[in-house]
C-alpha cells in the first residue's frame, strides 16, 4: 500500500490540483450570477419581513405611551428614525444623513439613495410620530480611498462587481412584497479577480505544473541514455513558445498579470510568468545534477576553472532577479517591517529560497564535476580563490556595486568545496546552519541594498512633482469652469439678495456644483464679496481686512496665469496655498461681487492638515509620503515642513552638511534628496536610514523563514532518526531549548502585543479626555453666557472658534446642541460628503442625556476607518446644559494605529532575532554538552574483541568522568574475556574443521573401498574383460583421489587466499565475459543493465571466481520447473561506490539458513565445500568492498556487491 501511495501519489496530487485550478477558474470567472442573485434577493425579503417587524414593535410601543427614549433597542443592521410631526425625535444611528425635518426624501418607503449609499426605507405612522426603519443595501460616497469602497453591505454582497440600477429592465431586478418593483442589480461586464482569488489560482496553476514536471523528471531520471537531455530542451522550448504566444493570457484578468505589481523583461513580463520562470529553473536544476554528479570528464586546468567560474556567472543572474523582483514592482520587500508585507511579498521570499537552493544544487554539482575530473582539493580551493576574487572586485568597481555580494559566492562555493571534500561526520548541521546563515545575510543586505536605491529613485520622482506645484491643467480647468460660474443662478441669486448666507451652506453648494471631480486633489475655500468689502456670508472677523488681506496676497505673492486672468500662482507657497481665484461675478440684477477661491493643494494632506479619511483616491495626493520627511525652501527660508525630521529655519544650515553639493546626502540618521527647481527654490525630501538593527531583524526572518522551508527536506534526509526512541541525546537538547525558546517567545509576544494595545488605549483615552477638558475650558468663556446653542445664532462663530482650537489640539471638534442635533463643527467635510449624520452619536446622547454621564468615550467608524471619540457636556455659567462638545479623533487615528504597529513591529523583530540567535546558540550548545559523550560512542564503534582497545583519558569528576571510568574497567575485563573466548573459539573451530575434513574425505572413501573389494572379489585373471574390469576400476579410483585433491585445495585456497593483485579492471568487461559463458550453457535467460565502461581496483582472477559462483548460485537455486530469469545492474552511488546487483527468480534462502549463508562449509546443497560464498566474501572485502543480500522464499534472492571506483582511471 506504501509503495502504490508513493508511486501514484504525485499523480494524484497533479490531478487533483489541476481540476481545483479548473474548478476554481470556472468559479471565479464564471458568468452565471443567478445563483448568488437569487440568494441577494431571499436576503432581501428576510430583511424586508424584519424590517415590517420592527416598525410594528415601534409602533406598538409608542401606544403603550413609552417615551421615545425608552423604545426598544433595533440590532444592527436595522435604523430607525422616529418623527413627531416634522422634527426627527429618536434616531438609532448616525450613519444615515437625514434632515432635522422630514421631507419629500424621507421618511418615506421604497429605495432611498442617500448621499453615502443606497437604503431601502418604510416607514409608518401613528398619531403624530412618523416611524421609520431602514438598512443599507451597498455604500455610495462620493469619492472612494482605502477606507471608503463602494461595496455592497454582507447580505447583498456576491462574487462580482455590480452597481444598483432604478431601471427595471437593465438587471435583475427586486421587488418588494407586495410585488412593487424597487431597484436592479446590475452585473459589470468586466469581472476581474480578487487578490485573494488570484492568489489561489496562482496556486493551484503552479502547483499543478510543478508537480506534472516533477513526476516525469522522477521518471526520466532512471532512464540511462543520452536522449534524455532532450527532456530539459523541450522545456526551454515550450516555455519560449509559452511567451511568444502567451499560453497563460487566460490568466491576464489577476492581479498576477498587472505590469504595476511586477515587470522586468519579456521574459519576466509579469510576476505569474516570474515565478513559474523560478520553478522551471529549480526542477532544470535538479534534473542537472542527478544526470552530471557522476559523469566524468577529461581531467584538464582548464575545463575545471570553466567550470568554477559557472556558480559566478550564475550569481550574476540571481543579482539580476533581486534587483528587477524590488526595483521593478510595487510588491514591499521591506522585510524588517513585519505589518507592511503582503502575500506577494511571501511568495517573493519564497522565490528567493528556491534560487538560493538552486544556486546550491549549481555550486554541488561543479564541485562534483571537478572532483571527478581529480582535481585536489586544494587546487579546487585556489582557482576558486582566484576568480572569486577576480568576481568581487569586478562586482563592487562595475556592476552592480554590492560589496557583500560580491564575496558571497567564493565563501559559499568554498563551504560547498569542503564539505564534498572533506569528512565531517557530525558537523554537517552546523555548516549547513553556516550555508543558510550565510545566503540569509546576504540576501538582507542586497534587498536593503536594492530598497535604498529604489527608495531613492522615487524621492526623486516625488521631489519633481513637489517642485511643479504650477499646474497647466488646473489652469485651463479653471477656464472651462469660468463661464459655468458667471452662468449661475445660485450665485445671482445669492449676490441680489440682501441676507447673508451660512459659510458651511454656501462651501457645501459650491464643492456640489463646481468645484469637484478634478478640483478634489485641492483642499478649497471660498469667500464672495459685494462693493465696499462685505462679505455675503457670516463669517468671523472683519470682512474688510479678510478682503485687504487676500488682495495683498495676490498682489505679493501671486503670479497671474497666463491662460487666465482670474487665477493666480501662490509662487512662495505662502499660507500653503497653491492657486487663489479672483473671479468677478455679476447678480441678477447686474451687481458686481468678487469670488475668492483658495485651493491648497493635497499632495501631502497631512502637510495642510487635512485627513486621508476625506482625500478621494482620484486627487493628486502622493500615498507614499507618509514614510519621508519634506521641506521646501523658498529664498533660502523655510516656508513649509513635513514629517519626523527638523529641519533648519534656512537652507543655508542644511546646505553646510553637503558641501559637495550632491543630489543625495546623508545628515543626522537620514538621507536626503534635494532638489533645486531654481536658485530661490529647494525641495528636500529625507528618509530614514536602515540601521545595523534593521539588516539583523531583515536577516532573522530570513534565517527563519528559510529554515522552516528546509526542516521538512532535513526531517525527510533524517526519517530514520526521528523517531521518538532514535532521536540522539543532542538532537533532543536542540528541540527542546529552541521548543522552550520559541513558546516563551510566543507567548511573550502575543502578551506584549495585548499589553501595549491595551497599554496604548488607556493612553489614548487619557490623552483624547484631557484634549476634551481643555477645549472645553477654552469654549466655556465664549459660550458661558448663552441660554442655548443654535446653528443660525452660532453657528458661525463656533465654526471659526473651532477651526482654530482644532488646529492647537490637533484634532476634529464637533459641537452638538442638547437635542444632539449639529450647530458647528471644524471639520464640516465630513457632513458635507454625507460620511456622518447632523445628529449626535446615539450612544453618546444615552449616556450624557439620559444616564447624565460626565463624559463618554467609544470606537466609532466611518467606513473602514476605526477611531475613538470622546463626548462631553456643556453647561453655561448658570449651570444649565446648553450643548455637548464632541472630539473625534479619526484624523490622528492613522498615525495612533502606525505607532502601535511600530511597538508590535519592533518587539517582534526582537523576538524573532532572539529565535534565530537561540537556535544558533542550542546547535552549538547541544554539540559542546554531547561532545565527550561524542567521544564516547566513537571509541565504543571501535572497541574489537581480541585486539587492545584504547582507554578514555577524561579527568573531570562529573557523570561523563563516572561513565568513563566504567568503560576503562569494563575495557579491561573484556579483553579477558576475549582472550578465553578466542581460545574457546580455536578449539572449536578446529574440532569443525576435522568433523567436515573427515566428513568431506569419508565421501570419496567409501565408494573407493566398495570398488575394490567388489573387484577382489570378483577379479579373475584368466578372464578375457579382466583388463576392462581393473581400468574401470583405477579410473573410478582417480576420480575419486582427485576429487579428494580439489577438496583439499579448497580447503588450503580458504585457509590461506592470496592477496589479490591490483590492477585498473574494467568491471563491466568481466562481469560481460562471465555472463557470454554462462548463456552459451545455459538456458537461463539473463538481463544486463550495465554502463558502457567501469574501473575498479582490483585482480581480475579473483574477480572472475566472484561473479562465476555467484551466477553458478543463481542458476541452481531456479527450479527446472520455472523460466529462470537473472538480473544484473550496475550503478553509481553519490559516494563514489560501484553497486552491482545479481537477482534471480529462483527459490531464496529460507529464513533460518539466512544467518550461516557466508558462514564458511555451509551449504544448502547436496554437493559442494560450502566455501564458495565464503570465498566470495572474502575476496570482495579484501578490495575494500561489501556484500550483503535479500531474499524472499518462493520470489528469489537478491545480491548487491559494492566497490570503490577508480577515481584515477
């Protein structure tokens, strides 16, 4: 069963992965949606029948004249808004943007698209109050980013991309029970895969075509002819056809095939065809070196330096993949920052461990050439030493400039060259630890190498997009927009009339009706003026200096576009401001007022203190600042900064820390690009330099990764070793310190990580109530006197008060007056996109109105985006309620959650450094420990009866200094021991001896004495056949004197066999001989499967009489019933060993007799000495050989004979 398992077991798993991949394919890309439709709308009317539920429980409560803050709580996902006549009186959420009064949008019933999604709605009524009770069908925003995707909510979420549809006829449509049509579902046409499904079919596909190439390699590799160099042509050539005529195009709708995550070549076009590329270079590899490890080339210098100089030009390919794999893809390969890796990032370290063992299997099996060409092992070492030095310099001064590279393949080729050389018995853990240490070392300081070089191309790129703050486009956008904004009702309107309009209202229908889609990568205000500089909105502060004062920008700092007069290019970034439009605009009436646009531009959003929450994905934003530090420099002073690093007030200061004036410098742990847009303007863009600290950690995953990877390959070298009873003393220290070291790492860690999460929440949460009593503090002397908070009386004036408090505390304000309904706020984006409600959050107002809490913190989300927020009251100086101010921490929350994932980050690295140094540290440990008890086993392997045995010299008194004394004693009473036994031995040895002598000569005898006295008495001389009668009789005589004679000789041949006389025979040659004989005699038919030629060492005599008797063995033991069938292979082994193998069909050894086989005068026949195997034995041990057999009754009996090959013929 075992060995069907392993035959049919790779077969199975390329057969089973296939139809996976096929199955899944078909899956993922199929476009029969009904199912899952059909499911969307079951889902449906589950919620609909919930939803008519809930609205009936409501409505029941209210009768029972409960108080609408007593109302029964609605699970999730269910709203519920409850109206008294118009105004909203109870809401359960704050993520449904409705009106304080109802309308003709809601509440209402049907299919309601709200400004952040699509709801389906029904609502009731009962006496005054309006019931309302919704949920969210999929998200709608206005814009998308990283927390904000237009997805369908869980139970109307399918395997496809679709959009909602008020047409009944353009998708599959839904209805409501009582069959009214509501809205459709309709199916994208372009469906691409997930990350996570083209991982999976990644997967799958590869694995199918690993294993397929696998098996027939398997195959290929016991098939002894030239041809099957043919199998690695074929798949060069297939995979050259393979890209000509992209056979894996089926796969172009994954991530895999996206020129953005990897591109480097047309043979590396994408990173599926990389890493199939990988797998196809390893499985070549290992064909390689079964077919060449034992071929023998013509001992020549120069062939063999040719051939040492193979590895390097191979590592000069493997440089080539590191590079293109981090400079030439998106894919994060800053292994020292654990949380910023993704899945490509482990399947590309999983790529590199393949190359690093491939570049192994090279290096094995040039050094296996060479050896076999007899080159010494020191001349080995020294023509390695000589093109690795020759390499390295070329590498450092020319190519790729790397320094450790460039060393890494002399040192690894030269462990390579001592282990195939050199015998090291237990040692070889050790100095494969060294290899793994080695290539993980090397390949953190290249990719940290590689990311600092891409690192710095793209401060480059970001640098010039920073200097090119005049934007041609935004200009001629503008243009197009002027004649819409003269065309405005809205703005004539507003312009003729004689009231003042809400700032917040008029920013709102501003962004609404012009200024978005291309205008959102700017961060706009606005301000609109009449004659004599009064402003048409209530704004704070004097309208006429804020007019003066954005004159006087412009007409400072401003720089008139030549495309049109209206806008201006801040050109000293003066107030961080990009562009300022100065536009007139005419009223219906024909009044003139002036609109002022200030645009700031979101590239770096922190910069201007504007969150990534509220940046839509399309703007101009650069995503990856936020691991850099910025400065821009204008007229040698610092106008603008960014980031962790401090940068000096003047250009000047920084300047003396490059006084070669270089692009790239390094100054106060980071390196810096600067680039000049002119002599008046700088951009400095720096990062952080990698540490010594960041190559260890880099190394330590590495070295772990990389040892995880090989622990199954070492289990499977050593399966006989690990079992539970097999296990050596030091092998079990090594699992048991790392096994300790790891669960008290792991176990360490995940505590550390929930008490620093915990540690830092409690911080947050400190830090976010001190934040609220200060704001509170700073608003109580301007609110104190107030009786009540209202958007039309304060609105504005809290609006400008909490822009600047936001601005000192670092954080979003919200002001809310006592029926939780929003009066000012210093972030009104949030509420303009409709990403939150105008109403409080309802948590909040239970806790601070009904259970009169002083003050309340919770997690709140918006979209993905998780952030604390803290509520408190607000009372006036009479102590009456009056508010409640409400801080929202969402902006600050990205940087609280990179901050703990820095703690998290550094204390796994530490950890995982700790684990590679302790593993290191218990294979040396275990080794020092077991050492003496190391000594022990070999002189114990040693220890011979009759022959003196060496003593332990061991002077310390511990256990193994107890254990050693007993094995002296125990030395000394054995080779008493001995001695009497090998006297005892002699004695019986003799006695055997003379009972087989006796036995062997007593055969011949009797036959003898019978023809003699039958002739006595039967002989008469005068009988005519007398003479006939006597010659019969002399000749029976001598044949039986001469077989008494062989005997004899036999006997003497085995007491005393010659030593052989060595010569270089060729095996093969006499093993063909013996066989041509026996064919001509026999009708056995018997099977070669031999090398054309092989040399041994030995005496070709002696060497006849071996395969003679053992085929003459053969013969005998088929019974003349059967079709006898002998079988002889020769073979190679990897050390050095000749195996020959002779197998028969006959009818084996029974079991008993197994053990006397080569004893001397055995025998399982009727004649014969019994010395033939015996003699066989012996002459193969004296070439250096073994012997050694398999039999099985009524199957056949199996003999392998192994020798050492002649290196030198």
């Amino acid at each position: 069963m075992r060995n069907k398992l392993s035959k049919y077991g790779l077969w199975t798993a390329f057969i089973c992965s296939l139809v996976l991949f096929i199955g899944y394919y078909l899956h993922v890309f199929s476009t029969n949606y009904y199912p899952e439709l059909s499911k969307i709308k079951r889902n449906f009317s589950g919620m609909e029948r919930q939803v008519n539920t809930y609205l009936n429980e409501t409505a029941r409560a209210l009768k029972t004249g409960q108080s609408v803050n007593d109302l029964p709580d609605i699970a999730a996902p269910y709203l519920l808004h409850v109206y008294k006549k118009d105004s909203l009186v109870y809401w359960n959420t704050n993520k449904l943007p409705v009106s304080k009064f109802s309308d003709l949008h809601f509440p209402t019933t049907g299919i309601k698209r709200g400004q952040n999604g699509w709801y389906y709605v029904k609502s009731k009524e009962y006496k005054d109050y309006t019931i309302a009770v919704s949920f969210l069908i999929k998200n709608e925003y206005s814009y998308q980013n990283d927390y904000l995707k237009n997805d369908f909510t869980s139970p109307f979420k399918g395997d496809f991309q679709a959009y909602i549809s008020l047409d009944e006829a353009s998708g599959f449509s839904i209805y409501s029970k009582d069959q009214k049509y509501l809205f459709s579902i309709v199916v994208n046409e372009y469906q691409p895969a997930s990350e996570t499904e083209s991982l999976i079919l990644m997967s799958l596909l590869l694995s199918s075509i690993f294993l397929f190439l696998w098996k027939i390699t398997v195959r290929i590799q016991s098939v002894h002819s030239k041809w099957v160099w043919t199998y690695p042509a074929a798949i060069l050539l297939l995979r050259y056809f393979s890209l000509q005529f992209s056979w894996f195009s089926f796969m172009q709708d994954t991530d895999l095939y996206k020129a953005s995550l990897y591109g480097t070549s047309a043979v590396f076009p994408n990173f599926f065809e990389y890493t199939l590329n990988i797998i196809l270079i390893f499985i070549l590899v290992c064909f390689s070196y079964v077919r060449l490890r034992s071929v023998y080339l013509k001992s020549s210098l120069i062939i063999s330096s040719l051939l040492l100089s193979v590895p390097y030009f191979t590592w000069m390919g493997v440089i080539y993949l590191f590079k293109g794999l981090i400079e030439n893809s998106s894919i994060p390969m800053h292994i020292e920052t654990l949380f910023k890796i993704n899945f490509y990032s482990v399947i590309a370290i999983l790529t590199i461990a393949i190359i690093g063992f491939s570049y192994f299997m090279i290096g094995k099996t040039i050094v296996k050439l060479v050896k076999n060409q007899q080159l010494s092992f020191r001349s080995t070492l020294l023509i390695t030493l000589g093109i690795g030095v020759l390499y390295s310099i070329l590498e450092m001064t020319y190519l790729n400039q790397l320094r450790y590279a460039g060393l890494f393949p002399l040192l690894f080729m030269g462990i390579i060259i001592v282990l195939e050389h050199k015998e090291f018995k237990q040692k070889h853990l050790i100095l494969g630890m060294g290899m793994l240490a080695l290539y993980s070392f090397v390949c953190s300081l290249t990719i940290g190498e590689f990311n600092a070089r891409k690192d710095k191309s793209e401060r480059e790129l970001y640098a010039n997009q920073l200097m090119i703050e005049r934007d041609v486009i935004t200009e001629i956008e503008y243009s197009k927009l002027e004649t819409t904004l003269h065309e405005d009702k809205f703005l004539q309107r507003m312009i003729s009339a004689d009231t003042q309009f809400n700032l917040r209202d008029f920013e709102d229908a501003m962004e609404r009706r012009h200024f978005n889609g291309f205008w959102e990568r700017y961060e706009c205000s606005f301000n609109i003026f009449k004659e004599q500089f009064e402003s048409l909105l209530l704004i704070q502060g004097n309208s006429e200096e804020l007019y003066t004062n954005l004159n006087e920008l412009i007409s400072n700092h401003g720089q008139q576009s030549e495309i049109n007069a209206s806008i201006y290019f801040i050109k000293d970034y003066t107030n961080q401001y990009s562009y300022i439009i100065r536009q007139t605009i005419l009223g219906k009436n024909g009044e003139p007022a002036t609109l002022f646009v200030t645009l700031k531009s979101k590239k770096i959003p922190e910069e201007i203190g504007f969150p990534r929450l509220l940046l839509s994905s399309r703007s101009s934003a650069l995503q990856h600042l936020d691991n850099y530090s910025v400065a821009k420099y204008h007229r040698n002073k610092l106008v603008s900064k960014y980031g962790q690093f401090n940068y000096p007030v003047s250009y000047s200061a920084l300047r003396k820390a490059n006084p070669d004036k270089l692009n790239n410098f390094d100054y106060n742990g980071y390196n810096h690009f600067v680039q000049y847009k002119s002599k008046q303007d700088v951009v400095v863009l720096s990062g952080i330099n990698a540490t010594w600290i960041d190559n260890a950690t880099s190394f330590s995953y590495l070295f772990c990764f990389f040892g995880i990877l090989l622990l199954p390959f070492y289990i499977r070298f050593y399966a006989n070793s690990f079992s539970r009873k097999s296990l050596t003393l030091s092998t079990r220290i090594q699992l048991t310190l790392i096994g300790i070291v790891l669960i008290s790492l792991v176990v360490s860690g995940i505590s550390s990580g929930i008490f620093i999460r915990k540690q830092y929440k409690e911080y947050s949460e400190i830090g976010l109530r001190e934040k609220t009593h200060s704001v509170e503090q700073e608003l109580k002397p301007l609110i104190s006197r107030l009786t009540k908070l209202s958007i039309q009386e304060n609105g504005a004036f809290l609006n400008y008060q909490l822009t600047n408090l936001s601005k000192v505390f670092n954080t979003d304000i919200n002001v809310y007056d006592t029926e939780g309904f929003l009066v000012s706020t210093s972030r009104q984006n949030v509420f303009n996109s409709g990403l939150l409600s105008e109403q409080i959050n309802p948590l909040a107002k239970k806790e601070l109105a009904v259970l009169e809490q002083s003050e309340f913190i919770h997690s709140e989300n918006i979209g993905s985006l998780h952030y604390d927020s803290a509520y408190s009251p607000v009372y006036n100086r009479s102590g009456k309620l009056i508010g409640y101010i409400n801080l929202q921490y969402f902006g600050q929350q990205e940087e609280a959650e990179h901050q703990i994932q820095q703690f998290l980050v550094s204390i796994i690295n530490i950890f995982v450094l700790l684990l590679a140094i302790s593993t290191v540290m218990a294979i040396f440990a275990a080794n020092w420990i077991t050492n003496p008890l190391q000594m022990l086993q070999e002189l114990f392997s040693k220890i011979h009866l009759g022959k003196s045995n060496q003593r332990i010299q061991y002077n310390r008194n511990d256990e193994i200094g107890s254990l050693v004394r007993s094995y002296n004693e125990k030395i000394e009473e054995l080779e008493f021991a001995a001695q009497q036994l090998a006297q005892s031995e002699r004695e019986s040895a003799w006695r055997d001896m003379a009972k087989q002598v006796a036995h062997e000569i007593k055969n011949p005898l009797t036959p003898m004495k019978l023809s003699v006295q039958h002739l006595m008495r039967s002989f008469d001389p005068t009988d005519a056949e007398a003479r006939t009668k006597i010659n019969k009789v002399s000749q029976s005589l001598i044949e039986q004197i001469d077989a008494l004679t062989k005997i004899a000789n036999e006997f003497s041949n085995f007491a005393k066999m010659p030593k052989p006389e060595f010569e270089n025979v060729d095996i093969i040659q006499i093993i063909q001989n013996v066989v041509e004989l026996f064919r001509q005699s026999t009708d056995t038919f018997i099977i070669t499967e031999v090398p054309e030629h092989c040399f041994i060492k030995g005496d070709k005599e002696q060497l006849l009489r071996v395969f003679n008797n053992l085929i003459k063995n053969s013969i005998q033991a088929i019974s003349s019933n059967d079709k006898g069938i002998i079988q002889i292979q020769v073979s190679t082994e990897e050390n050095n060993l000749l195996k020959v193998i002779i197998s028969d069909n006959g009818t084996g050894i029974p079991e008993e007799q197994k053990i006397r086989i080569f004893t001397p005068y055995f025998t399982t026949k009727s004649t014969g000495s019994g010395i033939g195997l015996a003699m066989v034995k012996q002459i193969i041990v004296n070439h250096g050989g073994t012997i050694y057999f398999e039999s099985e009754e009524n199957v056949g009996t199996q003999f392998i004979i192994e020798f050492p090959i002649d290196l030198n013929s």
